[in-house]
C-alpha cells in the first residue's frame, strides 16, 4: 500500500511539476538560443556596415570623393534603417511565439493538473467505498 501510494505521488509530482518545468526550459533555451543568434547577426551585419563606412571614409582624397561619400550616406542610411526595422520586425515575431508556446504549455498543465485532480477524487471514493 505504501508503495502504491508513493508510486501515484511521485507520478502525479512528475505530471504536476516535473513535465511542465522541464517543457517550459526547454523553451526558454531555445527561445534564447533564437534570440542570441539573431543578435549576434545583427552585430555582425552592423560591424561590417560600420567598417565598410570606415574605410569608405579613409579613401576621400578630394571634395568630390566627400561629396560622393556624403550622397552614398543617405543610401547607407535608408539600407540601415530598413535592416534595424527588420531585425525589430524578427525579434518581435520570435517573443510572440515564445509567449504563444508558454500560453499553450500552460493550458496543458492545468488540463494536466484538472485531470489528475479528478482522478484522484475518483481514487479516493473508490478507496472509500472499499473500506
């Protein structure tokens, strides 16, 4: 009998808390995973915007190279803020599904938890009317 019950204790400690923890790091890793690599992408797509204007810079020997150097900064700058608004854009999207998978991983768990919940009140009646 003791042993039945920790057996149906620990089954419904893994049903109740282990499952859902373990689902929701899960999720938490991979969403950092996601989210780190789409930073460090977006640090080394700026660094290189950055060091191309760099040496853009270096190689004005006149007025007309700043004059063209000048004209070729408002393209820079259009390409550049349509990439910052992108790159917005993509993180965005990545916490909405994020929150969406916890959303989900919670209705679960409380399904989970309901059920369980029933059934042990089933067990225990039974139990009950047994004895």
């Amino acid at each position: 009998m003791k042993n039945d019950m920790f057996d149906k204790y620990t089954e419904q400690a893994e049903k109740l808390f282990m499952a859902p923890t373990r689902s929701y790091a899960k999720l938490a890793v991979d969403y950092t995973e996601k989210l780190m690599a789409a930073q460090m992408e977006a640090v080394r797509t700026y660094s290189e915007i950055g060091m191309q204007q760099a040496r853009a810079a270096m190689e004005i020997k006149d007025t007309k190279g700043f004059q063209q150097y000048a004209e070729q900064q408002q393209t820079v700058a259009k390409d550049l803020s349509e990439r910052v608004k992108s790159d917005a854009e993509k993180s965005v999207a990545m916490n909405q599904d994020f929150a969406n998978d916890i959303r989900k991983l919670v209705e679960s768990s409380v399904q989970t938890a309901s059920e369980t919940a029933q059934q042990s009140v089933a067990e225990a009646k039974k139990a009950a009317k047994v004895s």
